[in-house]
C-alpha cells in the first residue's frame, strides 16, 4: 500500500525535530505535525530548555556584574533592573531558535502540519487545523513525540498572577521581592537561584524529605552552603495546605505543616508562588487505543531499546516515554528512532548521560558517585579539585566551585565526575569523553591542555587523586611510566 508519507512525526520538539531532520538526511519523506498555533521546537524552545536558559544567563549577567563591580547605588538587583528587560532578551533567543528549527526543516524539506494529531489506525494520522478542519495522512512509520505538560496543584489554583506555573513565570513582569518556589526537582533549584541572583528572597517548599538524591554527597553540600550564602530557605518533608492570595495584606499567603514532627499550621508570606510540581505525558486526545499502544502506570509510552512501540510501524521518544525526560536525551531518542524505523545501523543511547542542572552555579554529573561505587563494594578513590585553585575562575570571579573524580584505586579508570561551579554543565563533557572510552585519569596528566581554562580542574583532581593512592608524591614517576609502556 503507498502511504503520503515515509514518516509522520506527532510533536516537534527535540525529539521531533532530530526524527524529521535523520529521516530526511536518510531521503525519506517526513510530515512534523505541531499544534501550537505560531511556534515549533515544543516545550524545547517556548516554555521550557531555552527560555529558562535565557532568562538565567540574564540574571548570571546581572550576578556577575555586581559581584564584580559591586552595588555603587546601593541598590537591590530588583530596584535596578527591569524585568521586562530580561524578557525582551528571553523573547529574542527564544524566537531566534525558533526560526532556526522552522529554516531547518524548510531546507530539508521537511512538510508541517499545523493543528492537533491524533491517531487513527497504525498508518494513518488525522491532524485538526485551527480552522476546524480535519486533513488525514498516511505513513509506513509514525513516531509519537507529543512531550509532557505540568501536572496541576491539588490543593489550590494557578492564577497566573500572584501563584504562576512553568509558562506563566516566563512572563512576570517585575523581579519579585519574595519567591517561594514549591517543588525540589530540578527546575525549582534553577529557578530558586535565578531569582535569588535578582535579589529576590527565595523559600523553597519540597515535599519530599530530600531532594536531587541523585547528587554526590559532597556536591549536595557545596549546593546547601551556597543556599545558605544566599539566603535561599529549603524547607523539605511540607504538606501545602492552601496557596491563596490575601487581598488586605497584598500578599499571598502559602499555609503547609510539617509532614512529620511538629505538625502545626504555618503561614508563609509571599509576593509569587511559583508551582513547579513535575509533568504528565502529553497522550490525552492521542486515541493511542486506535493503534492498541501500551502505556504504563503513569501513562508513559512504553517502547523498546529501539524506541518501538508495541505496534511494529509507531516508534515514540522523548518525554512522552518517561525517564530522563530531557531535551538532551531526547534529541538522540529522535534520531535514532529514524535510523531503527529505516533499518539503518546506529549506536543505543549509552547508559551513562550526564545531567546538567543550571542552577546559578551550574552542577553537573555523570557515572557513579562515590557512595555508589563503594555500595557496589568497588575499590575507589577520589581526587578533588577546588576552584578557588584554579587560575581561570580567580580571573573570572567563579571561585566557588569543586570538581570531583571518582575512580579505581587499582587501574585509574574513571567512573564518575562531579561539579559543582560555573560551566560545570559544559565542564563534563571531557571527563564523559574520557569515561566513554573507558579511560582513566592519568589523561588529564599526561595531555597538555589550553591554560588558563577551567578544565585545569580536571587536572588537579586527577593529582589529587593519584596523590592519594599513592599516598606520597615519590610513586609519580612509575605510575606515568607504567601507563606509557
Ligand atoms: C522549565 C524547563 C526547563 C528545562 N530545561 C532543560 C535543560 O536545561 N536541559 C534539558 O536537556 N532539558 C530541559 N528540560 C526538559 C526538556 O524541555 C524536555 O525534555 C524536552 O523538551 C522534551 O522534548 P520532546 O520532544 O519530548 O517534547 P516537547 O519539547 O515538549 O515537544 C512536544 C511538542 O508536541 C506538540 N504536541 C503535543 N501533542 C500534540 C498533538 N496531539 N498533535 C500535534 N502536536 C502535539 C506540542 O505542542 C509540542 O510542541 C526543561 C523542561 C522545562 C519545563
Ligand atoms: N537542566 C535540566 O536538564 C532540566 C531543567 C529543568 C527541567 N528539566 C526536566 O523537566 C522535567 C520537570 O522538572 P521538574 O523539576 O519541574 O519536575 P520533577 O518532576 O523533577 O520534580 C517535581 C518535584 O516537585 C515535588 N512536588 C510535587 N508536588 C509538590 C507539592 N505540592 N509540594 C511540594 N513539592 C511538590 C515532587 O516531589 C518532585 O520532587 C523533568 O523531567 C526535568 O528533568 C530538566
């Protein structure tokens, strides 16, 4: 049977994107149908991954600036700039990606269906224009890539003025006073610290009784002595009651007890809330049962290492199939999609991706921490390398920061690199380099790197730690020769 097309693509978010891009590279006829109205590039480039980072890299500005040049005024960030100002420079970035993502496809002749996609059988898609028109298109292939949306408070409303969610803090209009953040995922650490570099007193409500547990023990401390520099206030193990705006006061009043202990009644005044509680899977209107797709209990698409669904012609990526719901990861998710649908040859996503967290300073990890490792009963050192010993952050103003490797006492090999300071999120892609090859640490001895760079970090971590297993500095000479024989 001959179908419109090779590939119909439902979402143009990373995954989207990456899937339409490798099927057109593979001469394959792509359709990416999207349903916002004006926008591609999905929760990717207009409400999540660029805007915040946009927003933030502003107010690093602004951080650095005063750190550096200090507050001849006397002034609070937020007395000083203008929020509108930062949203101008979010709006022109995010729109610049925008028009790249659209100018990619429109080269490599990619079509684009604007309206909602819903599946009809396993072939076939029905897209619903915004002017309620209904077009169906046919496909060998189809990937689900629709991403994710906020899951919504139970205990009180977004009103996008004083309590704001995801979307609606992107459009603030000034630089609140006081932030109380709720939520202790990612994004709540990142948007704590950016309103915190803006001068804005920050709480932040997490109902778990810890939070990024995935962190190494030592980087989890750096990040809690950084809170506390900054006034960022962390209250864990919260039940939120009501979030509710008190009209006579002009403040909006959080009320939450402890989960545990002494449970009483407390009441937080606040300018903004802002909710950041996770997100759901984008399935709701799919008609996933048209082509008998499985999902899981929390209605993620479940898919095989080749990102097939159960239905041999509908594959699925990014958000949409859980876990590590990033942009990162999703990109590769897409691309390879398209390579299993066409049956061309790729690499699986390798086990081990680094995360990035952009908080201002940015953290950043991949491989094992070092508590893991010695769970996992593995002989292990660690080598650490502070910032405040590095040449390029004292001539940056970026002191405050650790790199930390850890690896095999007996043979070097690198299991894990953790950091902690600024461009720690592009810091780690040497030590996932070196990790990748199945390196060890004496690389970042025995290869000269540019100086002055932050990367000299790696270099002390690795003395450092080849220091420790060998105690006294005499054993250098052997263990650089050992390697080179
Ligand atoms: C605030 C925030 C910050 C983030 N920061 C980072 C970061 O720094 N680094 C990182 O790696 N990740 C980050 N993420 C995560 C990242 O944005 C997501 O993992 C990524 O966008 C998921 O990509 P996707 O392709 O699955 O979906 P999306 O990017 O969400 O795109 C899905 C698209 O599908 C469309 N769609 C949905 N249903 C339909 C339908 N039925 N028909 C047609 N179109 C449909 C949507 O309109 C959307 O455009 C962040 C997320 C948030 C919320
Ligand atoms: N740098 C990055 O890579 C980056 C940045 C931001 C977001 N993201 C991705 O975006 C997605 C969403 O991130 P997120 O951090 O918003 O969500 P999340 O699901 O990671 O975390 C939400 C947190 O909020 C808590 N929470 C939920 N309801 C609450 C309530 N009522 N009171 C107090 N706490 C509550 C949850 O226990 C959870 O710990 C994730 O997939 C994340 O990986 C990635």
């Amino acid at each position: 049977m001959s179908h419109n097309y090779d590939v119909i693509i439902i979402g143009s978010g990373p995954a989207g994107f990456s899937c339409a891009m490798q099927s057109s590279k593979f001469d394959k006829k792509a359709l990416v149908v999207e349903s916002h109205k004006d926008y591609l590039g999905g929760t990717w480039i207009n409400t999540g991954t660029v805007p915040s980072k946009a927003l933030r890299e502003a107010a690093k500005t602004i951080l650095e600036f005063n750190d550096q040049f200090g507050d001849h005024e006397n002034k609070k960030p937020y007395e000083r700039f203008r929020m509108a100002d930062l949203l101008q420079y979010k709006q022109e970035i995010l729109e610049k990606e925008n028009r790249k993502v659209k100018n990619d496809l429109i080269k490599n002749e990619v079509d684009v269906a604007r309206g909602f996609g819903k599946l009809v059988d396993e072939h076939t898609v029905e897209v619903e224009t915004h002017f309620g028109s209904t077009e169906t298109y046919t496909a060998e292939y189809i990937l689900v890539c629709t991403g994710s949306n906020p899951v919504q408070p139970k205990e009180f409303e977004i009103d996008n003025d004083k309590i704001l969610d995801y979307k609606s803090i992107l459009e603030l209009t000034h630089i609140p006073r006081r932030l109380t953040v709720i939520g202790s995922g990612v994004n709540a650490i990142e948007y704590a610290t950016t309103f915190a570099a803006l001068g804005t007193r920050v709480t932040v409500l997490a109902d778990s009784e810890d939070y990024l547990t995935f962190l190494d023990h030592e980087i989890k401390e750096q990040l809690e002595q950084h809170f506390n520099d900054k006034g960022i206030n962390i209250k864990t193990d919260v039940a939120i009651q009501d979030v509710e705006f008190n009209a006579l006061r002009n403040h909006t009043e959080v009320k939450f007890n402890k989960k545990s202990g002494d449970q009483r009644l407390q009441v937080l005044e606040t300018e903004h809330v802002l909710f950041l509680g996770g997100r759901k899977p984008n399935i709701d209107g799919l008609n996933l049962k048209a082509a008998q797709i499985e999902t899981d209990d929390n209605n993620f698409i479940v898919t095989d290492d080749s990102f097939k669904t159960n239905t041999d012609s509908i594959y699925a990526a990014g958000d949409v199939i859980g876990f590590p719901r990033l942009a990162s990861a999703s990109f590769s998710q897409g691309r390879l999609a398209a390579c299993n649908m066409f049956g061309i040859p790729a690499l699986e996503v390798p086990d081990q991706i680094p995360y990035g967290i952009y908080a201002i300073p940015e953290i950043s990890n991949i491989g094992l921490t070092e508590k893991q490792a010695k769970e996992m009963g593995m002989d292990v050192t660690v080598g650490r390398a502070y910032f405040e010993n590095i040449a390029k952050a004292d001539m940056t103003n970026h002191t405050n920061g650790i790199l930390k490797l850890v690896f095999n006492s007996n043979n070097f090999k690198l299991l894990g690199v953790h950091i902690f300071g600024d461009e720690a999120a592009n810091l780690i892609h040497l030590g996932q380099s070196v990790m990748a090859y199945d390196g060890d640490i004496r690389y970042f001895i025995n290869h000269v790197m540019n100086y002055p760079t932050l990367s000299e970090a790696y270099r002390i971590a690795a003395f450092n730690g080849v220091n420790r297993v060998y105690k006294a500095g005499v054993k250098y000479k052997n263990i650089l020769e050992d390697q080179e024989q």
